[in-house]
C-alpha cells in the first residue's frame, strides 16, 4: 500500500498566492476595459451619466487630472446640461 504524505504548506500558499495573482489581472483588465469604453463611446458615458454617476465622476476627474479636461464640457454640451464647479460650492 502506497504511504500518504501531509501536503506542505507552502504548496497550499502557492495555489493562494496564484489566486490572489489572477484575481487582481482580471480585475486589472476589466478596468481598462472600462476605461477604453468610456474613453471612446459617449452613448456609453451617457448611461454611465444616468445609471452609475459616480463612476462617470470618477473618470473625469482622473482625466482632468491627467489633463483631457474636454470630456465633461464635451459632454455636458452635447446632453444639454449646464457646466457647474462642484469645487465653488
């Protein structure tokens, strides 16, 4: 009868760790994903604009930190809905 041997414990920690690893790349890519969708498709935007409105802010405060200021006024413009600084008030 063949004898049976405890797993190490590294190698459970290894499966963990490679878990951890594809967990954060898909979340990394689905990002970019998102990213790229709302970069390109102002109907999308838009959506994001009635449905989810704090990930459209989100983006467009990363993008008038990066420096492409001109997707809010390009969109605010286009859907009718007048420009307003959130910082003044």
């Amino acid at each position: 009868m063949l004898k049976k041997y405890p797993k190490d414990e590294a190698f459970k920690w290894s499966k963990v760790f490679k878990g951890v690893i594809y967990v954060e790349a898909v979340i990394l890519l689905g990002s970019f994903y998102l990213y790229r969708k709302l970069c390109r498709d102002q109907n999308f935007r838009y959506n994001c604009h009635q449905k989810h409105s704090l990930i459209l802010e989100t983006f467009y405060n990363f993008m008038e930190v990066v420096g492409h200021d001109y997707y809010r006024t390009m969109d605010y413009k286009k859907w009718n809905i007048a420009i307003t600084d959130k910082k003044d008030q």
